[in-house]
C-alpha cells in the first residue's frame, strides 16, 4: 500500500507541467492540448524511467495511480524545501 503523500494531486499537476518541459527541451514529445492526463502520466513517466531518473515500478504495478505516486516523489525532490507544495 502506498502511503499518501501531502498535496499528491498538485505534485501530480506540477509533475506533469516540468515533465511536459523536460521532454520538449529533450527534443522526444511535443504534447497536445488534447493529449489526456493518462497519457501524459504514463509518457512522463516512462520517459524518466528511461532516462533512469526514476525506479521502475514492477510490471504487476504499472498502473495510473502507482505512475502518478512515483511522479508526486520524484517532482517532491526537485522542488525547494521550502515550496508551498512541500508545507
């Protein structure tokens, strides 16, 4: 089970936003408008699962909600200990 984080759906949406940067300065996606949150999670994070900036999670939990938690950690380290998402 995975423990909740604090402010995990706005770290998910911050995630998604330096994500979405970090693979169009990468040069390998460019995101629509339309592009669903789904497919932008899973993109994001099999790019940095790649890019070997994030652990892998076993196949049998590959899903939606374990992707976006290992998105909420890993955007959790990036931002400064004293970003409002963090208090």
């Amino acid at each position: 089970m995975l423990k909740k984080i604090k402010n995990e759906n706005q770290l998910v949406k911050e995630a998604i936003r330096v994500g979405i940067i970090y693979a169009e300065k990468r040069g390998v996606a460019k995101f629509e408008a339309t592009d669903s949150a789904h497919d932008k999670i899973e993109y994001i994070y099999r790019l940095l699962v790649h890019d070997k900036l994030l652990q892998p999670l076993p196949k049998q939990h590959e899903d939606e909600r374990n992707m976006k938690h290992k998105l909420a950690l890993w955007i959790s380290r990036q931002l400064p200990e004293d970003h409002e998402l963090l208090q």
